[in-house]
C-alpha cells in the first residue's frame, strides 16, 4: 500500500522501520522502500500572490539512510541507502523528508521519485523544517517546496535574516535599529543585487503563512 503524504509532513507519519540506526549501518541495507506519493508546493515566480500555489503530486519509495562521525550526510562514499549497498552518491532525484541527528550521528528518510517530475531540471524539490526551527536537527513538521533554483537563495538568505532578527546570532541585534522585521528585510533587499519572487519580506509571509513556527507570534 502506498504512504501518502501531503506537502506538510510530520515525521511521526514515518513508518518506524524506515528510521536508521546509525550504530548498526549494515542493517540499512535490507530496509524495505516504502511505495509513497508525496505532494510538493511549487513556488514558480512569486512567494505570495493573490492566487493559490499550485500542487504537484509525486510518484516514489521512501527509503533510509545512516550516517555517523566521520561520515558525510550529503552522500560521499561511505553513506548506504536501504535496498542496497551501493553509496547513494546521486541526489538529483533524491529529497530528504524527514531525519534525525545529533552527536555526530544520524538517520534520513530519502524520497527517490519514480521519475523526475516535468521541468525538473529548473527546480530543485526540497525539505523545509517547519517546526522548531529550520535548523533543527530533529525536526517535527517538514515542507515539501518545489522551488524555482533562482529562488532557492532568496529562502536561504530570508531563513537566516529571519534567525538574525529572533537574536539566534549573538553578534547581531538587528531590533535595535529596524522597528520591524519587515523593515529590517527591506533593507538588506536594497544590498541585494537579485531579490526573486517579490523578495524576502514575500518569503517570510509564505513561510509564516505555511506554519513556520518561529514565525507565528511575529508581525510581517
């Protein structure tokens, strides 16, 4: 039976066979996929606009994969992926869901797609922690965002803005000057050579709007 999950996942929907002991990587390999169709919100132009974001469905299996010290989770050689021993090496159809870390130890669930979806080679799908933070090494609620690859920067630099205003920098207290975050994104917006999608302050409205925990008692 297939796993479907909608474009807001919570990793407790994953099937506990899937989560990998890192102490024990050998037994990755006789993991068993799990059938899955994931939706993913496409941002193509914009992060907010008056019409709804449009929805693709996807086809794959979920998967898992360990790692621990001395280890790289982005895929080098030594990194195994259920089903087989072969290094996962390969991420071009290849989405992290959900994962598990800490102490230099780890466990992902792997999305591989059945096939690439239509354009794919101009957007890049991807995970968004939702909850706590998108930092966070043990997530509780991801985002699955088909994101135009131009725009990928622009959530990446809106994330960290987002962390600088909230005091996660210890160097940096941007409230001091800016009255609010809105104020303080459009700001650095005017340092910025190339700001897609209607720019940050657009980006950390849709983030706020998806459930972005950090984002729910903070004005935009």
């Amino acid at each position: 039976m297939k796993k479907l999950l909608g474009s807001v996942v919570n990793c407790q929907e994953i099937p506990r066979h899937l989560w990998a002991d890192p102490l024990n990587l050998k037994a990755v390999a006789s993991v068993k996929p799990v059938p899955a169709q994931i939706m993913f919100i496409t941002i193509s132009s914009r992060w907010t606009s008056p019409f709804p974001h449009l929805e693709e469905v996807t086809d794959g299996v979920l998967t898992s994969s360990g790692w621990k010290e001395g280890m790289d989770r982005q895929g080098q050689p030594v990194h195994l992926s259920g089903g087989s021993m072969t290094p996962a090496t390969n991420y071009n159809d290849v989405c992290v869901i959900c994962f598990r870390g800490g102490n230099g130890n780890g466990s992902d669930i792997e999305y591989r797609f059945s096939s690439p979806g239509e354009h794919g080679n101009l957007y890049k799908y991807m995970g968004l922690t939702l909850s706590p933070t998108h930092s966070s090494w043990v997530p509780e609620k991801r985002l699955m965002l088909k994101v135009r690859k131009p725009l990928v920067s622009v959530l990446e630099e809106t994330l960290q803005l987002i962390d600088n205003w909230l005091g996660r920098v210890d160097f940096l207290n941007p409230r001091k000057h800016f009255g609010s975050l809105e104020e303080y994104l459009g700001f650095m917006q005017q340092h910025k050579t190339y700001v897609g999608g209607g720019g940050y302050a657009a980006c950390a409205q849709f983030l706020k709007n998806q459930g972005y925990a950090p984002l729910q008692n903070v004005e935009i």
